[in-house]
C-alpha cells in the first residue's frame, strides 16, 4: 500500500504529472483534520497518509500516489450545520464566548456562525434560547491548526 507523507495543491502539480490518473476523495472535517491512516478515494483506490502533525486538508489539496499513478485530490464533504446569525456585535460577542467555553468547532462566515450538528452544539443553542436554521455546506473550523489545553 502507498503511504503518501505529504499534499500539494492542485495548482502546484507539474506537467510531469499530466499523464497520472486523476480521482477525488471527500472527506468530512474530523477526518481532513486526521493526518495518519488508511483512506480510500471515490473510486476504490487505497492509500494511507502520514503527514505532519497539524496538517488540515483544504479542497484541491492533492495526494500524488507514484506507483499507481493517480492524483487523488481532496473534497470537503458537504455536512449537517446549525447556522445562527447575530444581529448585533454583542450577539457575537456573547454566542462565541458560549460555544468556545464548550470547546465546539465553529466555522465563521461573513454574517453568521456555523457549527457540526452534533447533541452538545443543539443543547447549548436551545439552553440560550438562539435562533438557527439547519442547513448542509462543507465546515472548516475556525483557527483550525492552533492547538488548546488547560495547563
């Protein structure tokens, strides 16, 4: 089996690689942000990854498998969301004190806050009385490659 250790993106792949197999892998968030293990692409093909501690895969990123022959390129899955739109700065303020206080992933968009559905992230919503909507978009947390403890 194929260990890939790193990822270009798509628009750093060379001429040297026109003639490889092209393929696509989708991944959810808590697996783009997996770094070691096995995975197989939309199509069937197996590899498995072992890349730096930290590493978020983006859409377009790309794995390149040399044996195969095959560039497997990266697809943020579309996934089920709870969006909420503050109104107000203090709405911000106060709707991401609660949701970081509770170490949920949250995804900041232009207007809104967008979070994993998931039963922690619908309690806190109902408990604080916010209004959402349930939609399904790609997630990428917000400060995604900073780490966090209590020490």
């Amino acid at each position: 089996m194929t260990i890939v250790e790193q990822v270009l993106p798509i628009v750093e792949l060379g001429s040297e690689y026109s003639t490889y197999m092209r393929d696509t892998i989708t991944l959810a968030w808590d697996d783009r942000r997996q770094g070691h293990g096995r995975r197989t692409s939309d199509s069937g093909i197996e590899f498995a990854i072992s890349l730096h501690a930290g590493t978020v895969l983006k859409n377009g990123d790309c794995f390149v498998l040399d044996p195969e022959r095959a560039i497997i390129a990266v697809q943020e899955a579309v996934q089920p969301v709870y969006v909420i739109r503050p109104r107000t700065s203090q709405e911000w303020a106060y709707y991401a004190y609660h949701v970081g206080n509770r170490h949920q992933s949250v995804m900041i968009g232009e207007s809104e806050l967008i979070f994993i559905q998931n039963p922690a992230v619908r309690s806190l919503l109902d408990q604080l009385h916010v209004h959402y909507t349930v939609d399904a978009r790609p997630f990428t947390a917000a400060l995604a490659n900073i780490g966090h403890s209590h020490e």
